[in-house]
C-alpha cells in the first residue's frame, strides 16, 4: 500500500531504523535479514531526500532530518495500532504467541515456575521466552525487546501501566552448623559476619537489599558476589558466612539444602514484586490475560511463614524509589 508514493510498511522499518540507530538491530527487532532492513533504508533515503543514518565513528547516528521524524512517525504507528487495526479475539485455549518476560531468578523460582505450568494447560499453544535481568531493563521494555518486565515496585517506570503482583520481606540465610547462627541473629553479628551477595549485569548493579544496607551506618563485609539469587544458597553452604535473601525463596530452598534461615535483625522495606508493560500494549488482550493469571497464581501463592515487617507508607516507598531510581537509572533488577 503506498500514499503519496510512500510504501506505509516502510514506516515499521523507519520506526525500528530510527528507534535502534543500527540497520543489525533493526533488523533483529523486524525479524529481517540485515540486506532486507539495508535496502528499505535505501528506499526511505530515496523518499525522504536524506541520509537519515549516516556513519560515525564505529556506530551510526540520526540526522537532523531523522530526528524530527521519530515521535510523528510513532504517532502515526501508534494511531493505526489504536484505531485502525481491529483486535482479535483472544481464546486462550487455541492463542499461539510468544510472550517475552524479563525476569530475575527470583521472580522465576518463586512466581513463574508454577505459574506458567498452570498456563500450559490453560493456553497449551502460547509460547514463553524468559530473558535474564540487564543492565536496561526500561529501555528493553521501551525497544518493544521484551512484553513484559517483573521486577520491583521502586524500580518500574511511571511512564507504563504495571500491577503489583506480590508482596516479599528479607530473611538471613546460612549453612545449618554454621555456629553463629546457632540463636536469634543480632545486628553485631550480621555484621561481623562475612555475606555472600548477588549483583547484576556488566555494571554489576546491586540488588535492593544490598544497596539499602550499604545505606546503613555500618557496612557488611561482603566475602562473594554471585550472578544470582538462587547461586547464593549454594556458597554459604560448608561456610560461617550468611546470604540476605527474598523469604519466599528461602522457604523454598532452606528445606532441601542443610540451610538454616534466620530473621533480619533490622529493618529492611519490603519490596513489592510488580509487573509492568508497555503503554501501547495496554490493549492487547493476550498480554493482559498473562498479566491477571500471574497476578491470581501469586496471590494464591503465600510464603509458609509469614512476614513479621509491616508495609511501610506509600510515601516512604515513593521516596526510596526516587532515591533507589537516581543511583541506578535505567539499571533496576529485584
């Protein structure tokens, strides 16, 4: 189809070409070969009389004329999605679709293990693909890369929908003879001890227990840093050091590992486990099908011991999301 000489399936390519800044990844986002998303770039040049990409150094950059086109052509994209194209009817028994999930082991171990077993029989044709946490998740979600993002409440964009799916506090964790964790853990202690901690990413950023407690006064002394939640029950087994880890994995792995699981002896927020997608989903029915069947799971889901720490104040958590958010924009995991 063209208008005024322009073919409109053009413009999904000058979308992902000017979103991406990079004919390879445009053409991964397409599912193109690189000379098929190379030769509509061509015709885009020829049309609109510009480079729109020219080289720079190692990497490829917008011209002025590209930049002007970005939010119109957006726009346009995004008024034939809305108002155009007509919605089908969405049956989970007979749907076949992918979803894209980013999320931690965590959130995998503790919400999707068991939910996604109740949607293969529920959708047995749908398809999940789970990505590991990054260093962007945000921008992933905003490159149209992943459907979906589980991740936590301080940690989600307020520029997309999202529901808070669960709520989840910290306990310590540590080998079963481990002497020190023989009584009631105290703040001396957990702090003379050594702790195994996971960081995420090439940045290795933090989780948001380790970056609220070196926020404390006293600082852990942190002996390993894993790439995982689940990693770290296995390294404080056969040694004296202790993990701070989501309860509700604790008491999924403790029973089964020689662990032993202790109360943190000072307060740590909870953290609020939350879905979010992008804005232009919002409609899409299959996705928030996805969205209420994980939220029904989690809430039929509860840890089997329940947390002592009272959720604290919706002001309080929007004032360490903002503090959380500056230290790492873009870079949010669990």
């Amino acid at each position: 189809m063209r208008f005024q000489r322009l073919d409109l399936n053009l413009l999904v390519a000058l979308d992902a070409l000017l979103s991406e800044k990079s004919v390879s990844l445009a053409a991964d986002r397409l599912c193109l070969s690189q000379s098929a998303t190379s030769s509509a770039l061509g015709r885009l040049r020829d049309y609109f009389g510009d480079d729109l990409l020219v080289m720079k150094g190692r990497g490829m950059v917008l011209t002025a004329r590209a930049e002007e086109l970005i939010e119109p052509v957006r726009a346009v994209l995004e008024q034939i999605r809305t108002t155009v194209a007509i919605a089908p009817e969405f049956d989970p028994a007979t749907a076949d679709r992918q979803v894209r999930i980013m999320a931690s082991d965590y959130s995998t171990q503790v919400l999707l293990a068991g939910a996604l077993a109740t949607l293969e029989r529920e959708a047995p044709h749908m398809r999940f693909e789970i990505q590991p946490m990054g260093d962007n998740p945000i921008e992933t979600l905003e490159r149209g890369l992943i459907d979906l993002l589980l991740t936590i409440d301080f940690a989600i964009s307020a520029d997309h929908p999202s529901q808070v799916l669960f709520d989840d506090d910290y306990v310590v964790v540590g080998d079963a003879a481990n002497p020190d964790l023989q009584g009631d853990m105290t703040r001396e202690r957990y702090f003379a001890l050594g702790h195994v901690t996971a960081r995420f990413g090439k940045s290795r950023t933090p989780a948001f227990d380790d970056w609220f407690v070196r926020r404390q006064k006293t600082q852990r002394r942190i002996e390993v840093v894993a790439p995982t939640f689940l990693s770290q029950a296995g390294l404080v087994i056969g040694t004296r050091r202790i993990a701070t880890m989501h309860r509700r994995l604790a008491n999924q792995i403790v029973p089964t590992m020689g662990l032993i699981m202790r109360e943190v002896p000072f307060d740590i927020p909870p953290i609020r486990e939350a879905i979010q997608w992008h804005i232009s989903n919002n409609n899409d029915r299959a996705l928030r099908w996805v969205v209420e069947r994980l939220a029904a799971h989690a809430q039929e889901t509860t840890p089997l011991v329940e947390s002592n720490v009272v959720p604290i104040a919706d002001a309080r958590r929007d004032e360490i999301a903002v503090q959380f958010q500056q230290n790492y924009p873009g870079q949010r995991n669990t």
